[in-house]
C-alpha cells in the first residue's frame, strides 16, 4: 500500500455564491474504484460527486424549485448505493434517488400520513423524479438526523426542541423527547441501538433509552450549546443483560404450578463511553454505567402529560397511528428494508391526545435568546435541584393554548416527555477539556484516535485516554 501524500489534496473544488454545509460519503460503496459524496450548501442544491471518477458529478435542487433553504445535513441511506436523505432548515426532509432527475417546475405532492408534529408527502408526478417523498417534521429548522445501526429506525433533532423517532420503511412515529429548553443540535445512536444521545441549546448532552422511551439521564459539563455528540464503539461492553433460562413449567415442580419470575443477570461491566464538543470549544468524554441505566433507588418520577392519567399500558405500538391517514399499501418501495421486529416494545408514554399538536418555539425580541443564553443562562449557574427553567425557555410565559393547541414547554417541563433536573441521574464528565480557540463542530471515533474539527478549519487527532 502506497503512502498517501498529505501535501496534495485528492480533490479540491471552489464553489462560488454558495457554501458547502454538510457532506457524506458512500461507505458502503467505498472501494479503490469509487468514493461516492455527497455535499449539501446553503442556498439548497445538493450535488453528488465521485473522488475517483472525476467525471461523475450531478447537481439536484439546482433551481431551488424543491427547497430554498439551507441544507443543514446529508446522509446516504444505510447499505444503499442510490438512495440518500436531505435536510433543510425549512424543517423538511427529502428523499432523492441519485440515479432520477430532479422536475423542471416545483414539486405537487399527495399527503400520505402525519402524526404527532410530522407529515408525509409523496410526489404527485406519475414518472419517478426527485424527491421520492417529502417530511415536514417539527417546527423551525431540522438540525440533523441519525440511522440506527440496524437501519430500521431514523432519530431526527430540531429547533422546536423535539427529539422524533421514526420507523423509516413505514413512516411511523416510535417516540419523543423535549429538550430541557432551546432546540436541538446534534443526535447519535449507541452501537447497540439501545439508546439516543442529543445536545442542544440547554448546555445539556441527553441520554434517551430507545426501548422504554424516556430519559435516562443528562450530562452537565458544557459551558455552552453542544454541536456534536458521538458515541465510541470501540470503549466498553455494551450488552444487554441476559435473562437465566428456566425449566419448562412441568419439569419444575408439580404440574400446573407456575415457574419463578426470571432471574435477570446483569453484568457489572456494561458501560457505554460517548463523547460530546461545544461551542465552549470543549471535548467531554462520559461513561454511561450500570448504576445510572438501572438505578437501586428510584428518582422522583415524572408525571405523565395532562389529561393523559397513566394510560402508559396497553398502549398502540405507533404514537402516531392514532390519528393517522390511512397507511398506503406500499409505503415507501424506495427501501427495501422489512418491518420493525414483533419483540418491539410499545413506547412508555402517549401523546395520543395531542397527536396534531406541535411544541411551540421559545420567542422574544430578535437575537435576544442566543446572546442571553450565552451570557446567562448557562447550565453552569443552576444547581442539581434547579426547577425553573430560563425565561425564554417557558415561549414567552404564556400558559394559554392558540387556537390551534400548541403545546406549551412550561406544560412539557416535568413530564415524561421533558423532566425535570432532579428527576433523572445527572452525570458529570470524565473528562472536560479545552481544545481549540473557535467552536467545536465535529467528532469522530476511530479506533487508534478521536478526530475532532473545529469552525476555524482545524482538523486535529487525538490520542485516546491512556
């Protein structure tokens, strides 16, 4: 294998009147032969490039008839070589095909479903073209968006605040999540696919249990909004505890009698390290243990949504079939991947009851909430015990629904969607550190280092602890 040469770059490209925003390459595609990529920029278009074969490149949305706005992130579906997901700070999510054209005149679409703060939309034209189908999730820019490991399930972060998991194939919401205040910026599944991790405008990295849908725990340790947060597949024993086998009922005492409850055995060494970076320009690393993913003493636990009592059992295995259109026959046949697994857990809440309702957006004079924010309202400044969150965080104070029933963050606080600090275990790094001079904008886990880049162009290695 040929040393490369650093001093060269592979490819260079100037794009002028617009700015490159997010990239993705291929990887499951990536060979000697071919390094496929996908670029998004800030007035909308996209275009697909390969590093290998210079001469392959295709622009979509150049006429920005499909979206006009930022391309806030880009990813190519998982084990596909054609089909890739786009989203914009309209707060849309498209679907495109590299291998169709995209119309010559703005897209007409058919609503195929919609949920709790989401639709669906499918392309009215009878000749394939870009895009397959449209989401309209949440209020306020989309800010990225994350694939299980298994490809199944597609977590989404906003600015409403809102974590949103969806099963891709069927386009059906599985849960939620509320930041503790301020949108979401950044999301990342475990390597099991057990949990969701968010950080957002609350200082705040969140841990979400994908299976009992609810917070499992927080992390205080910036100083500032965390734009990235990685989980490193490469530390710690992720498993899940294992159930003893029993005896069939009439080999374990007399017939009839009913065998004892399953010992269940958890090993003392499950833990999950996740890393996160901020615009404090600080790198966290956290250990998510066993004693705060099964804790001995329960926390003061968080009320269900009003009105909803604890009608947590027996619950549809959708939060959003409620209230759904009727689901095409064929939902989306771009991806060939099958139907969620029958041992599925239903989700640990409903939101049954405000299934057309959105989380309203905190507001306030123009550019008020960023700059008091930062000032003020760090994390820093409240105590374990805090309940009250920043002003902005309460929309404004309004305890009054619109017409249209937005649901009001003031309301959400202390539920199971959003609890509050003391309700859930709050973790402290393992480590904290100051590593660049601008804002931290990526990280990565490889399996000899930790890359991270930073808003001034830097792209450092690190090498991992110990």
């Amino acid at each position: 294998r040929q040393m490369l040469d650093l001093h060269k770059p592979i490819d260079k490209r100037i794009y002028k009147g617009t700015q490159p925003t997010c990239h993705d390459f291929n990887q499951f595609t990536a060979a000697a032969d071919t390094i496929a990529l996908l670029v998004g920029f800030s007035a909308g278009q996209l275009q697909y490039l390969d590093l290998v074969k210079k001469d392959t490149s295709k622009l979509f949305n150049e006429e920005r008839l499909i979206d006009k706005t930022k391309v806030t992130f880009v990813k190519w579906l998982p084990e596909t070589d054609r089909l890739f997901l786009a989203s914009h700070a309209s707060g849309h999510l498209y679907l495109y095909d590299v291998q169709q054209p995209c119309g010559a005149a703005p897209p007409q679409y058919n609503l195929l479903t919609r949920g709790e703060g989401f639709s669906v939309f499918m392309s009215k034209n009878k000749t394939p073209q870009n895009p397959l189908l449209k989401w309209a999730v949440g209020e306020g820019p989309l800010n990225e968006f994350a694939f299980s490991p298994d490809g199944h399930w597609l977590a989404c972060v906003s600015q409403d605040g809102c974590l949103r998991v969806f099963h891709f194939d069927s386009m059906l919401l599985r849960g939620m999540m509320k930041s503790y205040f301020g949108g979401l910026l950044c999301v990342c599944w475990s390597p099991d696919g057990r949990y969701v991790v968010t950080g957002g405008e609350d200082d705040l990295v969140t841990v979400w249990s994908f299976a009992e849908g609810r917070v499992v725990a927080r992390g205080h340790g910036h100083k500032s909004w965390v734009n990235a947060v990685a989980f490193d597949p490469f530390t710690g024993a992720a498993q899940p505890p294992q159930q003893e086998q029993q005896p069939p009922p009439e080999l374990n005492g007399e017939e009839g009698e009913e065998p004892p409850d399953p010992v269940v055995r958890r090993s003392p060494t499950v833990t999950y390290r996740f890393g996160s970076a901020g615009q404090d320009t600080q790198f966290c690393l956290w250990d998510l243990t066993e004693d705060v993913l099964y804790p001995r003493t329960t926390l003061s636990r968080a009320r269900p949504l009003a009105g909803l009592g604890d009608a947590g059992a027996g619950l549809p295995r959708s939060l959003s079939r409620s209230n759904s259109l009727p689901q095409p026959t064929a939902a989306p046949a771009a991806s060939g991947r099958g139907p969620p697994p029958k041992d599925t857990p239903p989700p640990a809440f409903s939101v049954g009851r405000f299934a057309t309702l959105t989380l309203q957006e905190r507001k306030g004079p123009l550019g008020e909430p960023e700059k008091e924010h930062k000032r003020y309202h760090s994390l820093g400044n409240i105590s374990r015990g805090g309940e009250k969150p920043p002003p902005h965080a309460a929309g404004g104070g309004t305890a009054t629904l619109p017409p249209r029933g937005r649901l009001d963050p003031a309301k959400v606080l202390g539920t199971a969607l959003c609890p509050r600090l003391h309700e859930v275990p709050l973790l402290e790094p393992l480590v904290c550190k100051k590593i660049a001079h601008e804002r931290l904008t990526v990280l990565l886990f490889l399996e000899d280092c930790i890359i991270t880049a930073c808003q001034e162009g830097l792209i450092c290695t690190w090498a991992r602890p110990g």
